[in-house]
C-alpha cells in the first residue's frame, strides 16, 4: 500500500481514497458496507463524505450518507481511518444546498451547527480533515477560520482543507491563516480528471509552492472515462442516464458538462491508448490523477462492489513517460472537454 502525507499535517493516508457520495441514494446501506469493506480490507484508510451527501442532494436524504458511514465506523478501529467530510459551502455560490433552509454560509454559526450534526450521524468525537464544500465568496476567509480554529482547539477536528477553490482564493486564504496565525487548508479537492486538467493552469503552482495537497475527484469523470457512454446502448441506471431524466434542471445542466460531443470524442482515443498498453480505462484514468507529485490521495466512488475492481487496481500502476505522452496528445485536441 502507498501512503503519503496530506499538506504539512500528519495525516498519513493511502494514495487512493473512497468516496461515499452515493451511499444513501444510488446504493443502499448494504452495498455500502460490501464497498467500505472491501476497500478497507484492501488496505485503504482515508475515506471522505459530506454532510450535504447523497447526490443528488435533496432535502429529504441530506445525510444519510454520514448515517451509514457512522454505522460502518463503529464496525471498525477509529484510528485507523483517517475520516473526511464537509461542511456545506455558501448558499451565494453555485447552488443553494437543501439543509439549514437553504441558508448555509461559510461563518461561525453554520460552522459549528454543522459539525455538531456531522459528529453525531457519524458517531465519532472528531475529523481528522474537516473541509470547506465549496468557498462563500461573502463572509471573509477570517471568520471561517477562526471558527474552524476553535474546533481545532475543542479536539472535534483535526486538520482543514477546502474545495472547489481557484488559484485566487486558495492563495487569499493562506495569506489570511499567515498573518492572523490560523490554522490554514491544508488541501483542496477539486475536479480533476484526464477530461479536466485545469487544475494544471494556476493551482498545481499555488500547491507546489505552498505544501498544500489536491484530493483529486472524478477521476474517471462520473464514469465517462470508463467507456460506458460510448457504447451504442448506454445503461439505463449509469449516473448520468439517470441525471438527464431529473426533474431539476441544474442536474440535467450537470449532466451535459460530463456527457456532451467533446468528452465523448476525447474518451475515444483515451480508450484507445488503454488498450494499446493493455490496461483497463477505469484504471488507467485513476492513476493518471493520482501520478503527480502535488495529488496526496485520488478520490474514487462506486455505487456496486464489482465496480471497485479496477479502480483499485490503479494502486500498483505508474505512468511512463510513453503513456503521458499519448494522453497530453488527447488534451491537446480536446481542450477541457468537460465545460
């Protein structure tokens, strides 16, 4: 098994970690403990939720997935997971979350309602990361992290991090937790993914430069990168089959961001350079996100047990220079496919 160190803390965690973003929607609680438990058998340790989980998030279930997770936990030794989740980000951002009446900011008070009802469904007396959903771009970064501060100091979290951040923000935050001496992100989980390098533009520097780890998700870009889409019959329960059909349409718009023209032509030629160097595309796409030196631990998902196989598999691959190559060629002619 790979460890590696995220940022600057002593979170000692494996280079692939499972995401629980389904648990509670998609997958029910006993596939979701087949999943946990495979991976923690294969020797995983880090394993990341959010308070707003399920996805897609609806009022009805937000939660449930730290609910099961909690109930897993308990089957297990707590110190030996190294356990992630999220406070909801800003309701002025990019969606209105479904919980706290479609209020939620990054301030003191959605801080601390927050990881009360984190800690209880996960039934645990601490996180040891404790990370920002996405940024609130209103309240300043200061307020956040003096919240965060004291839970810090109250031994309920451990270490921060943040996500869906840009370089901008990133950099003004650590800026803020430097001169006001707070405890700063320590990473960032962002989108990142052969179909979407971004992250290469302004935030592989920032994180070089600055010891802070990427906790990259999507590798395979909600399945995208498996193939499934390009086949001529897409299955009907593959996630964004079911995406395009919901009755919201910031999820059917979510959807056409993964799944449109370009991504599907630039998977294409991906498929074709896993099979020319004989490896499955799955894990092909999980260790191409989790090669670099500024990726702590690749976040993977799976709604079905058998769908873990090749994700894992990617523990034991590394790139050559060849591979690499071939893959730049396709970012190349696709210019960030996913929108």
């Amino acid at each position: 098994m790979q460890y590696r160190y995220i940022g600057k803390t002593g979170l000692r965690v494996s280079s692939i970690c499972l995401g629980t973003m389904t648990f509670g929607s998609t997958t029910d609680e006993k596939e979701a403990f087949a999943i946990l438990d495979e991976a923690y058998e294969f020797g995983i340790n880090f394993f990341d939720t959010a308070e707003l989980y399920p996805v897609p998030p609806k009022a009805s279930y937000a939660g449930a997935t730290e609910e099961i997770v909690g109930r897993w936990l308990k089957t297990k030794t707590r110190d030996s997971i190294i356990l992630a989740t999220k406070v909801a980000g800003a309701a002025s951002g990019w969606f209105v979350p479904p919980i706290r009446h479609g209020l939620t900011a990054i301030d003191r008070f959605h801080i601390k309602t927050a990881i009360e009802g984190s800690l209880k469904r996960l039934q645990t007396d601490y996180i040891d990361l404790y990370q920002v959903h996405w940024p609130d771009k209103v309240v300043p970064y200061e307020e956040g992290l003096r919240a965060f501060e004291e839970l810090i100091k109250e031994g309920k979290v451990r270490y921060i991090g943040t996500s869906n951040e840009n370089a901008s923000g990133l950099v003004e935050s650590l800026m803020v937790s430097k001169y006001e001496k707070l405890p700063r992100f320590e990473s960032i989980q962002n989108n990142f993914s052969v179909l979407n390098p971004r992250f290469f533009d302004e935030l592989e520097a920032v994180c070089k430069k600055f010891e802070v780890s990427l906790l990259p998700y999507s590798p395979i870009a909600g399945g995208i990168l498996s193939g499934k889409y390009n086949q001529k019959f897409i299955p009907n329960d593959a996630r964004f089959s079911i995406y395009l059909k919901n009755d919201e349409k910031r999820v059917r718009e979510h959807a056409k961001r993964f799944y449109n023209d370009k991504t599907i032509s630039a998977t294409a030629e991906f498929l074709e350079v896993a099979n020319r160097y004989n490896i499955h595309p799955v894990t092909l796409a999980v260790a191409y996100s989790k090669h670099f030196s500024f990726v702590a631990s690749t976040i993977i998902g799976a709604r079905k047990k058998e769908q873990l196989k090749e994700s894992l598999a990617a523990m034991d691959v590394k790139l050559n220079r060849e591979i690499l190559k071939d893959i730049a060629k396709i970012q190349q002619k696709y210019l960030y496919p996913i929108g």
